[in-house]
C-alpha cells in the first residue's frame, strides 16, 4: 500500500480505525464493502485515498488532494427506461441515476460529485482516450484506444498502447475510460500503468541499489 502512516498493529485495530474514522462515498460503509476507485477518507488526520489498481493488478490506497476527493469516475453499464418513461443510467458500482444526458451511452465514463451525487462531466468510449483495463491478463495496465474491433456474438476486443509504445489487446468488458485524450481525469498510482518485462524490472531494481550504495 502507498499510506506512509501505520494506524494499527493487527486486524482487530484497523477494524476499530475503520468504523470510527474512515469515511467512504461520505458514509461509513461495512469494512467489507466493495469498491474500486472509490474515495476513502479520514477526517481525523485530512487524509484521503483513492482504491485503485497498480500495474501488477493488485489494489493499491493511493494518496490524492482534498479536490479530488470530491469526485469519482464511473462507467456506464446500462441505460434503459424506467416507469412513465424516465430515462435511467447504471453504473458498475450499482447507481441508478435517473435523467441522464442523452449523449451518454453504455461504456462511456462520468464524473460523479459525491456530495450532490450529480453526474458533472463525461468521457464517451471513444479512440484515443485513455483507458485502464480492470481485468484479465492485463488488469492494471494503462493505455490509449488505438482499436476497436466488433465480433457479433462474441465479445469484442479493443486495442490499446501505453505510453512507452507497447501494444496490447483486451476484451472489451475489461476497459474503463478515465482520461480524455492522454490526459487522466484521476491522478495514477506509482509505475503509471506501464508493464515493464521481468528484465527491465531487474534492470531498474540493480540501477536503484547501485544509487543508494
């Protein structure tokens, strides 16, 4: 994890730290509550944190400023039409937001305010914007949309390029869209969101012990 501050020593205390002091989407939720890129603060100390992947898809707490707290990105699941036809939107966390823009469409990204649970900004699933993949062999890899490519009945892949270069392909029920263009609506853990080889890891943890030697 990226918190630099120990609040407990065992299980049973971060329990105690969590019902007492951790805030999450500005309730205080069960500490086996789900979540991913949701905002987790406490208010005792000022600290917030973002869930999010690392690049060997593991979940990481990520430190972020007190502006971005106010905000979370979520991808569309579903759109349909309710009863006496009001328009509704489902997102992967199970919102339900009635009204939406009409230019919003399943896969695309929004921007929720957690205060007023309001939808402020979208990001439509489009190439060339930025996107993280949230499953399969290339969970917690970063990239842009190079590609789409449709398969009717089966699913489709999408092609995506980090920002050393590297290509790789994933289906498209493992991308969530959290940037526009190059530029990401959430600031990104440690590593970016770039895979490096077994041999570039090598590379990099040998160049770091001569520094400090």
């Amino acid at each position: 994890m990226s918190v630099d501050r120990c609040y407990g020593l065992n299980w049973l205390d971060m329990i105690g730290v969590y019902q007492c002091w951790v805030v999450m989407k500005g309730w205080q939720l069960p500490y086996c509550f789900p979540v991913y890129l949701d905002v987790i603060s406490i208010e005792k100390t000022g600290e917030h944190f973002r869930l999010i992947y690392d690049v060997k898809g593991r979940f990481t707490v990520h430190r972020i400023t007190a502006e971005e707290a106010k905000y979370k990105l979520c991808k569309v699941k579903k759109i349909m039409i309710g009863t006496k036809g009001i328009p509704h939107l489902v997102t992967h966390d199970a919102r339900t937001i009635r009204y939406p823009d009409p230019l919003i469409k399943v896969n695309d990204t929004i921007r929720i305010d957690l205060d007023s649970g309001k939808i402020t900004d979208f990001i439509k699933f489009d190439t060339g914007n930025l996107c993280m993949v949230t499953g399969g062999a290339n969970l917690g890899r970063i990239g842009v949309i190079t590609n789409r490519e449709r398969h009717p009945g089966s699913f489709d892949v999408v092609h995506v390029k980090d920002s050393t270069g590297n290509n790789f392909a994933t289906r498209l029920s493992n991308i969530f869209i959290v940037g526009k263009g190059n530029k990401p609506w959430v600031s990104l853990p440690r590593g970016k969101g770039i895979r490096l080889t077994i041999a570039e890891e090598r590379d990099k943890r040998l160049a770091a012990k001569q520094g400090s030697s």
